[in-house]
C-alpha cells in the first residue's frame, strides 16, 4: 500500500459513525464458551427452531472475508478506519484504531442480534458485558466513518449487497 494510502485510524476524530457490516456466526471466537452453554441443552445435531439449523450448521458456519468490501470503501473520502471485530468483541478491537483521547459510544440497540447469541446468553445465563467482550453480536467490521460520508458509504455498502447499520460514535 502507498504511504499516503495507508488508513491507520489516525484521521479518526470525536464526532466519526461506527458503520458496522454482519458477520456470518460466530467467526471463530468464544467457540469454548458457546459449546459449553449450548450443549447443557442440545446435542450437536440437534435442530434448533430459533436458529433454522443444527447447533453443527450453526456452528460451522464460514467466516466470511471482508476483503471485497474494504477494497471498495477504502476508496471513499471520510473512512478513517476498520476494525474486523473478533475475540475481544466490538469495544475491544475497534478502540485499538483509535487515537489517544477518543472513546467509543456503542448503541447496543442498533441492529438485530443473531438468535444463536440471545440462546447463549439465555441458557448460559451470560451477563451482558461478556457477551459484548466475547463475541461479535452478529457485526464482523466496524467501519470508522466521518459524519458527513454517511450516507455515501452507506449507499455504496448497500449497492454491494451489504446490510450496514450505524452501531455507534466516536466520542
């Protein structure tokens, strides 16, 4: 990558939108803590209604690459950032791109979680804080996006087929 191309998060500035892009499952993390909840109640071959598959088939689920995706936005003016969310749930990776004196506001709200999350959590009896630390609650990459090119990521997001939903700020 030229120099003068390389986003390191250190255009990122108070006031930037947390654009966030859906995972496909769980992306290789917080497998220990989910097999040990989900198997208390189902067996690995189980149909589970909820989910509309296995616990296998839900488990099993590819990782999906982002590689298309950060290709075409990273073109875009107003991107200061990407965070690919993995063990260490969405706080934990994306404040790594952050420059010193900036926070994350997360709206935990702002998208439909995965029912396989809401079933560990509920027979797992999970608090919510580890829930957000452990796993991605269905966001796989946060893209850190100046306020005014919004709707211009978000268009072209969704002309690649891409569901995104403003997950938070930068504060």
């Amino acid at each position: 990558v030229d120099e003068d191309k390389v986003i390191s998060g250190a255009g990122i500035q108070k006031g930037d939108v947390l654009l966030g892009f859906k995972s496909s499952g769980l992306h290789t993390n917080g497998y220990s803590l989910a097999r040990n909840v989900l198997f208390t109640k189902y067996e690995v071959n189980d149909y589970v209604e909820e989910l509309g598959s296995t616990i296998a088939e839900e488990l099993l689920q590819v990782h999906r690459s982002y590689l298309g995706l950060i290709t075409e936005l990273k073109e875009l003016d107003g991107v200061h950032g990407f965070s690919h969310i993995t063990g260490g749930g969405m706080v934990g990776n994306t404040k790594r791109i952050l420059p010193e004196g900036l926070a994350l506001d997360i709206d935990w709200n702002g998208w439909e979680r995965p029912a396989v999350y809401k079933l560990i959590q509920e027979i797992g009896n999970v608090p919510e804080e580890d829930m957000q630390a452990t796993f991605n609650l269905g966001i796989g990459l946060v893209c850190v996006v100046s306020e005014d090119a919004v709707e211009e990521i978000k268009v072209k997001a969704k002309s690649l087929g891409e569901e995104v939903f403003e997950v938070g700020r930068v504060v």
